[in-house]
C-alpha cells in the first residue's frame, strides 16, 4: 500500500472543516451520456475521475496517458470491469505535445466532452525547467484544445489553480497563460463552451505536501515543513471530482468555477495534525523550517484583483465574475504561443520566463 493509501482514512481530520456533501444525480445523468476523454488519465486525479466515470457509466471512454506504466495500471484495474458493463473504453498511451497523435485520437473518437488533466504540477521543478513546463502545459493545451474545438467537441475542462491567480511562479504563470488562451479561444466562432475549474491542494494527490509529510513521519526524520507561516487552502479527492464534473455541466462560452472553500489552514498545522495521528504515543513531532523554496509564496489567493464570486444554481460551486474585457485577440493568442514554440526549440529558458511574465500579466 502507497502513502496516500495509507493516509486516506486521517484525510477528514486533516482537512480543519466537514467535507462538502458533493453528491449530485444530475451529474451522473448528464456525463452518462457523453462521449468522453480524458488526458493525464494515469495521475492521481485522472485515475479517481476515470473510476467515477465507469461508475457514471457515459456512452464511451477514451483514457489517455503519457507514462507507459501509469497507464499499464489503468488498463489492468479498469479493462475487465468496463467490459463486463459494457462500457466502450480505450487506452491511448500519447503526449500531449504529439498534436499529430491527439488529434487523431480526437477525429477518430470525436469526444463530446474533453477532461484536460495532463501537466506537470511540481512548482520548483518548473523554475527549474521552464520550457519543458511551458512545452507541456501551455503549448501541449493550446494546441489540444484548438484541434478539440475544430472537430467539435462540446466543453472543454481545464483544472487551473489557486497559483494561476497573480502567479510568481512558472506553474502558475503557465497556468493562468493557458486560462487567458481558452477565453481567447471561446470567442472563435464554434460550438465549444470551455470550463475552467480552479483547484487548490487536494489531498490524496500523489507527490503533494501530504505524502511527503507521511514519508518523513513514518522513517522517523523530522517533519521539514518550508515556513510557519505558510497556508493552503485544502479539497478531498470527491470534492475535485465533484467540481470537475459541474463545470462539465455547467452553460456558458467560457466560465472559470471554484468551490466555495472557507478559510486557508497552516501547512504546519496539517503536519502537526498527522504527527499525532501516526505517532499517538506522546513523542514530540520535530519540525525542521527549509524556507520557501523558489515559485512559492506564503498564502494562495483565489481571485484577481478585477473578479469576484458569484454563486451558482449548483451546491458549493462558485463562478468567477469579472468586469473586464477578453485580454487577448485570437491572433494576439496565437502570435504568443508561436513564439514560445521558438523559445522553447531555442532551449531559451530566461527569454521564456520572460515572455511567460510579460503575457500573464498584460
């Protein structure tokens, strides 16, 4: 059993709040009967949502992954319970940056509903290695989502992040580059609505805070936790999947939609928490201060400074109100993403941040 299986149960107490009762029928009614695909099918999120989508049962499932064994392990948990459902499912090992491959994938399966999960995720990694990040998470969806929209797909899901908002970061920056590229992309003259969710930590997501807290805790070394004063907002695994399937639901050329959260909770506090559960004997929990590392900040922010929440006709779901105008022309959009392609082929790591920055920020 991995770290995140076996912090699962201690997950409730973890989180400082009741989850959110997220269960909704119309959900189920709607996504089953969609033809529907799913890219970064093998991660952590896109593993959970492609076991609720079998349980949804929708008319076809096309699971698309780039890690070869990530998606070996789907195939061998999901294979045999899709055919005895009779559910059409289909495992499509692609990069996302293969165009080429993703939009046979696309003319071939012609999906109603696209769930965009793939990315690289990991903040200082992306300071790090800013065009392999921008490759991936903003040329690699850009140019899925534009070939998405030419043969007609439906919506569009793009999970975005609480980093997207005023982002001092890579991933973050890439994140809210792609959330001004899919507003771009709606005002094409088309039939496809985009969605974009935006998602804080989610505990149960593989290589997050929680794990590695689990690891140190479970060898015995200190608990190395970046500043005190440092503070997340937190969501279960159902209550992502809950938020990605509503904004699936959800009407409108382009809508940005996040859960109604409540207040941030100390990222030492959670480490704290988890001590005494995996340690109930009494033994004082050693907490070792690393400082904020690169691409990180103290506190996340869950609006822009023009936006504002609006409440929806759907339980615990916000949608992002805002008073300004689409920043950027198609034209505009394609222009950027042309050139961080030649920054990108140009390995220009500082000419990309720099762009990075400069198209975030307008």
């Amino acid at each position: 059993m991995d770290a995140v299986s076996k912090v699962a149960p201690y997950y409730q107490q973890l989180l400082g709040r009741s989850p959110l009762a997220v269960e909704d029928p119309a959900v189920s009614t709607y996504l089953s009967k969609q033809r529907i695909l799913v890219t970064g099918a093998g991660g952590s999120i896109g593993s959970a949502l492609s076991n609720a989508l079998l349980r949804i049962r929708p008319r076809e499932l096309v699971l698309v992954e780039h890690h070869e064994n990530s998606l070996f392990q789907l195939h061998q948990r999901l294979s045999s319970e899709a055919a005895r459902i009779g559910l059409p499912t289909h495992f499509a090992l692609a990069d996302v940056r293969d165009i080429r491959t993703i939009g046979s994938l696309l003319q071939t399966f012609r999906p109603d509903v696209v769930f965009h999960l793939a990315a690289y995720k990991h903040v200082p990694l992306a300071e790090q290695c800013p065009a392999q990040f921008v490759s991936v998470n903003v040329v690699g969806a850009w140019h899925l989502c534009q070939e998405a929209a030419r043969v007609g797909v439906k919506k569009i899901v793009y999970p975005s992040t609480d980093k997207a908002v005023n982002p001092p970061s890579v991933y973050g920056a890439t994140k809210r580059s792609v959330e001004l590229l899919l507003e771009s992309l709606s005002t094409r003259d088309t039939q496809t609505q985009f969605s974009v969710a935006r998602l804080v930590n989610v505990l149960g997501a593989c290589g997050g805070v929680i794990e590695s807290f689990f690891q140190q805790i479970t060898s015995g070394s200190a608990v190395r936790v970046t500043d005190s004063r440092m503070t997340r907002y937190w969501i279960t695994m159902d209550e992502t999947l809950y938020l990605l399937s509503q904004a699936a639901r959800i009407d409108g050329r382009f809508k940005t939609v996040l859960l109604d959260l409540g207040e941030p909770v100390k990222v030492e506090d959670i480490a704290l928490k988890l001590w005494r559960l995996l340690r109930p004997q009494g033994e004082e929990c050693r907490i070792e201060h690393i400082g904020i590392r690169p691409g990180e900040r103290l506190s996340e922010e869950l609006f822009l400074e023009h936006e504002r929440p609006v409440p929806t006709p759907y339980a615990h779901i916000l949608e992002v109100s805002k008073n300004v105008p689409v920043r950027y022309s198609l034209a505009e959009a394609e222009s950027y993403v042309g050139m961080m392609e030649q920054l990108i082929a140009e390995n220009a790591h500082e000419q990309i941040k720099e762009q990075l920055f400069a198209f975030v920020r307008g």
